[in-house]
C-alpha cells in the first residue's frame, strides 16, 4: 500500500526455541536498499536500539541543520535513490490544512534547501513562522499535497544535536524531532516569556492592567484589526486620516504572534503582552473594528471607537437565536463588553437597528459610513490596485476574480480558528478560465487554512494580503457567497457572483440573514463550479439582466459611502 510502512523486528532464535532481539547501535545510520516496486528496504535501529527492517515508500534522511541568525534555517540530507529530479521541502502546520514550500538544491543525491523561518516572505511583509507544530516533508516541486508525502527523518548523527532553538526578534523557534526521527520545526509564540501562562495572564489583567489605569491617560492611539491579525480594514483607514492630519499622538497597533507588519507610523504591540494590557489600560483613544477583551473597562477619558467590521448580511450576535450558531460563545451577545464602546459606526441605514440589536449596544451610534470604503473614492485608487496586481505577479491581460467565501462556523476548529469553506472545484476552474483568468482566494481572518500552493499561477491565495479593500480594487469580479464584502464591492460598479451551494443550510440552520438575501443580492445565485465559469463568460449579459437589483443594492447599502468616513471619525477623535 503506498504510504504504508510495514516494519519486522529482527531476533534470534535460541537452541530452546526462545527469542532474543538483536542489538544494534543506535548511532549507526540507516541502510537502505531499493524494491522494484517504488519502495525501499531499510535496515535500522529502533529507538530501543535493537535492529528493525522497514518496507516503505523512500524517504530522505537529514543530517545537516544550522540555524543562522537571522531565523534562517539551513538543512542538508541524503535523498533516496528513487527521490524525483526536482523536489521541495514543505512544511505542514499539525492542526490546520496549512503548508509552507521552500526549492531545494540537488547534488549528488544529496538535497540542501533554506528555510527562512524567522522571516518568511508574504503578503503582509516579512512574518516570522507562525505558532504551532510543523512537520517536515519532501515532496516533487509543484506537486499536489498528499498523506503520503514522504517525512523528512532525522539522522542518528543529528539526535544528540536535537532539540536545536533559535530566537529571532522574541519568537522561539526549534528544530526537533517526533516519533522517534522525525523531524519537527516548534514555532513557539512570540509572547515573551514572562507574559505566557495562565497565571502570567491573569496578573497581567488583574494587577498590571489595573496599575495602568491609574496612572494618566496617554495621547496613544490603540489601533486593533481582527483581533491583532491584520494591518487593514477600518481601523487601518482611520490611522492614515490622522497621520495625514499630522495629529500629534503616538500611533501603536496590536499584532497576533507577529503575524502582522506595520509601516513606520506606528509601533507594533503584541496582544497578550505587558505592553499592550498597558496601552488598552492608559491609551486615551482606542480604535478597533471587533470585540476587545471581556475584562477591558473603559476608563473616564478614554474613548473607544468601534467601527465594526462590515455591513451585517447575515445575522450575527443577539440575533443568532434560534440558530445552529445561538449557543457558541464566541458569537454570544456582549452587551457588557458594548457598554465599553463610546460610539459605535453603521455603514448604513440598514445595519443601524441590526448592529443595535445584534450587538446589545444602546450608547452613542453614528451611520458615518465604514472608513476602509474611502478608499474606492480616492485619488490613488488605480495606483493602489495596479500595485496589488503587480505584487501578485498579474500580467495585463488577465481578469482578477476575487473569491472570499464566507466562514462556516460549523466548520471550525474552534472558535479562533475556521476550517476553509471551499465548494469550488479549482481543477475544472483552472481548465477553463487559466488561460485569461486569475483567481484570488481570499479567506476569513479567522480562517486558519491556507490554500495549497500548487493551484498556482491560476488560483492564489491572498489570505495574508493586510487589506482585503486593496484586493477589491484590484479584482474585476467578486466572487463570495455571504460576505459583507458584497456591500464594499457594490461601490465599484463591477459585477458580483454569489456561489452558494449550501443556501437552504445556511438560511434555515446556520445563521440566516438580516434581509431577504435571495430577493436582494445583486448577481445571480451559483450552485456549482460549472454554472460559474459559464457566468463568468457572459458576464455582460448578468450585469445588464440584474442592473436593477445592482443599483437598489447600492443605494441600500453604500448611500454612506463617499470617501470622507475616515475624516468623520477623526472629527470626531480631534474634539
């Protein structure tokens, strides 16, 4: 069976017909002689140091590694003889469906590779690897990701060497190993270690927060996205305005394991530190666009700008009873936690009374308009959007498809992290529409899976992407199903298309919606991956057969929408 390992322990068998195993050092590395049917006969020792045969699918041994300063791991290792010409080392994250691939070099079967581990490149600037257990893993360059990718093991002559760590900028990272010589990469969080551990966190909410906050207020700005994991959205749009305005305030973001890069504006606080239990406690402004911690207490003086996060299309909060959602926490109304906000935005008339009831919010409400809108009125708007295209590596010719499909939350691993929620066939996608489309797969914030690289060059994934109203701009089509990006996207006049496989389930069970969403979207309603790529070619004849329900959907929804949100919120900060 392919991917199966199938393993003997060698023994002796004594003159009274017992048994005794037969040692072997340890230390002594591998043999390995190749079968005729794509597999390989190993001679080894076990961890117990006894001699053990191995039938199973080839696989390299590492037996070279070297951290260098800057978080980069170096890695060298003998290749199997029926190993393929060009390979790549991958890294798979132990919980989520995530993979990091990195080329290797081939000399004289033997494979070298580096693996920038303490600043991998991506679409929010340099990050180091994100927390978690990643196993290592070689596999054919460009090849679809299988269970049956072969381990990368760990040599006898690199064990003693193990566990190997570096520290890069605060994040601990390990070379290790599991099941015996398996090699681990550990990610540790970026948390320094006097702030991790519950009862680190507990003195830090009950005696460095409260020591904060009687202390006075400071002219800092507490910039939160998400929770810490993005570098965007509304609350990205407010700091620009003010940083334009040139108001004279220290400028501080929180960042989730330091999974997000900030520009030279502002100083990056990582959540769950000291320093940020001090700034959400002695910050005079706070701007966030999702809940803050339950245990925050605003303070006399502080204000608390909530922009939320997008017109509510499907329910959410208080308004989720009766549904598959009602009794998960992380979706449970906080009027406790709302009674902290000093003004909270709607982007509409519509989102008014739901984000009222949803949210249990009965102070101070302003329909401003969401500020991450202003950037589809602004001057730089093309600039902005060629550049996105340019970064992703997009050629001229292509159509942008974005696809951002809606979170299921009864597809999570829990309630920080979702599974991705992909009903599309991106082989047959890829077959059809490759030749003038790209398609940009933008997930969740909440999303912990990543899409797997090989879909590339048609369909990427622009998760990590800071901003999704830069992918907006930058897409000719939007592709989502219940997302609240539809309400942003509408301001651009393009057309939308809403794959929506699961409607009734989510309708009836899941979450429902805040309106009559079959009546009301503004693109026809796709059930599978054929009826979109046909959509996609005749999209002429959509945009003018749905012209009508297009243009009610953007007066309902964007009538507050005119590039000067940001500047109302900061009116509103600056008296």
């Amino acid at each position: 069976m392919p991917g199966h390992t199938e393993s003997w322990a060698a023994e002796v068998v004594l003159a009274d017909g017992g048994t005794d195993p037969i040692a072997c050092d340890p230390r002594l590395a591998p043999v390995a002689h190749p079968l005729s049917h794509g597999r390989e006969l190993v001679v080894a020792a076990s961890p117990a140091g006894h001699l053990v045969l191995h039938d199973r699918t080839p696989q390299p041994f590492l037996d070279r590694a070297m951290w260098r300063a800057d978080g980069a791991l170096l890695v060298a290792g003998r290749l199997p003889d029926a190993a393929p010409h060009a390979t790549e080392l991958v890294l798979k994250h132990g919980a989520h469906a995530a993979e990091l691939a990195f080329p290797t070099l081939h000399d004289d079967g033997r494979f070298h590779g580096t693996l920038p581990l303490g600043a991998l490149p991506s679409l929010a600037g340099p990050v180091p690897l994100r927390e978690g257990r990643w196993t290592l893993h070689l596999r054919e360059q460009g090849a679809p990701g299988s269970p049956l990718d072969a381990p990368v093991r760990c040599a006898p002559s690199l064990l003693d060497g193990l566990p190997a760590a570096r520290t890069v900028r605060g994040k601990p990272l390990t070379l290790d190993r599991h099941r015996h010589d398996e090699a681990l990469v550990v990610a540790g969080p970026a948390l320094p270690a006097t702030d991790r551990g519950p009862y680190r966190r507990r003195m830090l909410r009950e005696q460095h927060y409260s020591l904060h906050r009687s202390r006075p207020l400071r002219d800092t700005v507490l910039y939160s996205s998400f929770g810490g994991r993005a570098y965007g959205d509304s609350p990205r749009a407010v700091h620009e305005e003010l940083v334009r305005r040139g108001m004279d305030v220290e400028h501080l973001w929180a960042v989730r394991d330091a999974q997000t890069a900030v520009p030279e504006t502002a100083r990056a606080v990582l959540v769950g530190s000291a320093e940020w239990h001090g700034a959400l406690a002695h910050s005079r402004w706070v701007v966030t666009n999702t809940h803050l911690p339950r245990w925050f207490t605003r303070r006399g003086g502080q204000r608390i700008i909530q922009t939320w996060h997008g017109t509510p299309l499907k329910r959410i909060g208080a308004d989720l009873a009766g549904t598959l959602c009602a009794g998960l926490a992380h979706l449970a109304p906080r009027p406790r936690v709302s009674r902290q906000w000093s003004v909270l935005l709607s982007p509409n008339a519509h989102s008014t009374p739901v984000l009222r009831s949803a949210l249990g919010y009965s102070g101070r409400l302003l329909e401003t308009g969401l500020p991450r809108t202003d950037a589809f009125f602004a001057a730089d708007r093309d600039g902005r959007a060629a550049a996105v295209r340019e970064r992703l590596g997009i050629g001229p010719g292509k159509k942008v498809v974005l696809y951002a499909p809606t979170p299921r939350d009864d597809l999570a691993y829990d309630a920080g992290h979702h599974r991705l929620h992909l009903p599309l066939d991106l082989e047959l996608a890829g077959r059809e529409l490759a030749d003038d489309h790209v398609l940009l797969v933008r997930s969740h914030p909440l999303v912990a899976d990543r899409l797997p690289a090989h879909h590339a060059p048609f369909a990427l994934d622009v998760s990590a992407h800071p901003d999704a109203t830069e992918l907006l701009l930058a897409a000719d089509v939007l592709v989502t199903d219940y997302s609240s990006l539809a309400a942003d996207f509408a301001n651009t006049g393009r057309p939308m298309l809403f794959l929506t496989p699961d409607l009734p389930h989510y309708r009836d069970t899941l979450r429902g919606f805040t309106l009559d969403f079959e009546a009301r979207v503004p693109g026809p309603l796709l059930t599978s991956t054929g009826e979109l790529i046909d959509a996609l070619g005749d999209l002429d004849a959509i945009a003018a057969a749905g012209a009508d329900a297009y243009a009610d959907f953007r007066e309902t929804f964007c009538h507050r929408d005119d590039g000067g949100a940001a500047g109302r919120v900061a009116d509103l900060m600056e008296r």
